[in-house]
C-alpha cells in the first residue's frame, strides 16, 4: 500500500486480521488477506494468489468477506486492464493497482495513471492436454515420462505431442527429451498448477441428456451433483448423474428431465471419465471439479474445496 500512502499524500497502515480463520477454505486459498487504515478509514485489503476470477465470483467472495467483516473489502492487485478495470468500476468494486488505477469510492477517490499490459491467452486446453495434464497432477512424482502415457490415457502419440506443444506454450509445464522419450515436469506445487491452469481448463461435458434407467448402458460411473454429494458433505442429491464417453448418436434421450425416479441425467463427455478415476464408480475428482466450476452456489464451492483438498493430500 505504499503507492496508494505515496500518491494520495495520506497514512496508510496495515495489520494481520485475525477473521481470515473464520472463512471457508476456498476463500484463503484463493486470497492473502489484511487489515488497513487509508487515512484513519478501515478496510480490508484483498490480494489474489494467482488469477482474478470472474466479476460474479469476485462479487460472491466479497459478500462472504463482509458477513465476517463489514467493512470496505479492496482488491489489492498487481495490473490492470482496461476492460477489467472498466468491469471492476462499473460494479463499485474497490482496487488499487500500482502505477495504473486507485479506485476507492468509499473515500470519494478515483486516480488513473495508466495501463498495464497484461498477456492474456484466449486458449482452452485440447482433451488430451487436459488428461495429460491431469495425470500428471495425480501422481506423486516431479517428472512423468509423457510418451509412455498414451496407451494408459486411449491418446496417440501425436496427441500427446501437440498436448505438450500446447500445455508449454501456456507455461503449464516444463518439457524435455531423455533420448527419444519426452518428459512433463513443473516448479509448482500440484495444488498451485491446478489454480494456474484454470483459465484453460475444458468442461469435460459437451452434452446432457436425460434417460430412462432401464436404458442406460451398464457400468457408467457417477458424475455431476451425485458423485460430488457421495464423495463429500454436500448432501443428496435432487436426481442421478453418469457420465458417458463415446458419439452422441450412441444414446438417445430427451432434453426435459420429466420424473426423477425413472429418469437419470447422463453427461456425454469429451474424454473417458473412467481414465483417471482412482474411485471405480465415480469420475476423477478434477474433472469432475472442472464439470461444477460454473456453478456459485457457496455449498457446491465449498463442497468441490473439499473434494480437491483430498486430491492434494
């Protein structure tokens, strides 16, 4: 907070705030928290660990912060772009950005010096990107040999390729040969790589249909709200949820969910979810995490916190 004490000409303190152990875990992983003084007003300052979510999700998580604390909640951010920036105003949410923007209403200021240009890359990881990718995060090893993962994840060898071609060009991983065999590595930690990698993350689920249980394909694994409500604390759910990987025209079912005792919602999925489940039943945790993103609920969010906080352990 130093540009904002030296540009404003005003006393800016700062201090630890103790409310930070009452929130939920998804909120502390995603913020460093702390409380302020800007000329003897209080506020709490709130810095992204890595990306900014999106303005409904920002939105959501000050809400949450204010229940534990009423007090202005500012962002605390690094750079600024002219559409976030814009975003960010339009919505009267305060920010400071060193050398770009301080916008604190609450204090009746609005100072803009410049913008940051920040790289944004407008990519979504391939499916097979995705899966290898993803079995990377499962393993406990720093270094996977890529090549040898192609018959385990049902890829080609040219698709493991491009997907290494595409998981460094996004700065995902690291990449080398030992000879002829290619091997994936990161300097991050697995949980840190996830955040890094959400903004190219794919939904798994291309389409849902909804199918009558006598119908539907034998040994599909569960998906959606009924595998999160089995593997954690969110509770049951309203209708039953599988997962299915092949051509649309396999199955045939209705877009109207009629009766959910004789119906079931089925996901068409765009990779195998059964690849890397380490549950026989249930699709793989980060898929799934993936397929829920999406949805604000706070129980669903922390629900999928807990789901990923068993994946990192």
């Amino acid at each position: 907070m130093k540009y904002v004490a030296d540009t404003l000409g005003v006393e800016v303190s700062t201090e630890p705030w103790g409310g930070a152990n009452t929130l939920p875990y998804y909120l502390v992983d995603r913020y460093e928290f702390m409380k302020a003084a800007i000329d003897g007003v209080p506020c709490l300052l709130m810095k992204p660990r890595g990306e900014l979510d999106t303005l409904t999700a920002i939105k959501k998580h000050i809400s949450r912060v204010r229940e534990a604390e009423p007090l202005p909640v500012v962002l605390d951010l690094e750079g600024m772009t002219a559409r976030r920036r814009k975003s960010l105003i339009e919505a009267h949410i305060p920010f400071t950005a060193p050398s770009c923007q301080i916008y604190l209403p609450f204090l009746g200021i609005a100072l803009n010096e410049r913008y940051t240009s920040i790289k944004v890359i407008n990519e979504t990881l391939m499916p097979s990107s995705q899966l290898l990718l993803f079995h990377y995060l499962y393993q406990t090893e720093p270094e996977l040999r890529a090549g040898e993962t192609a018959g385990a994840l049902g890829i080609s060898a040219m698709q493991v390729s491009r997907a290494i071609r595409q998981l460094t060009a996004l700065g995902l991983v690291l990449a080398w040969k030992d000879g002829v065999r290619a091997i994936i590595s990161s300097e991050e930690r697995r949980r840190d790589l996830f955040e890094k990698a959400k903004p190219y993350l794919l939904n798994p689920v291309r389409k849902r249909i909804y199918m009558e249980y006598e119908r539907l394909p034998v040994g599909l694994p569960l998906s959606g709200y009924s595998a999160l409500s089995e593997l954690t604390m969110l509770g049951g759910a309203q209708k039953e949820t599988f997962a299915f990987f092949g051509r649309n025209n396999m199955l045939s079912g209705t877009d109207v969910l009629v009766d959910n005792t004789k119906q079931a919602e089925v996901e068409i999925w765009r990779y195998d979810p059964a690849l890397l489940s380490k549950r026989p039943g249930f699709v793989d945790a980060l898929s799934l995490a993936v397929s829920l993103s999406t949805d604000d609920d706070p129980r669903v969010e922390e629900s999928i916190d807990e789901l990923l906080l068993n994946v990192w352990r």
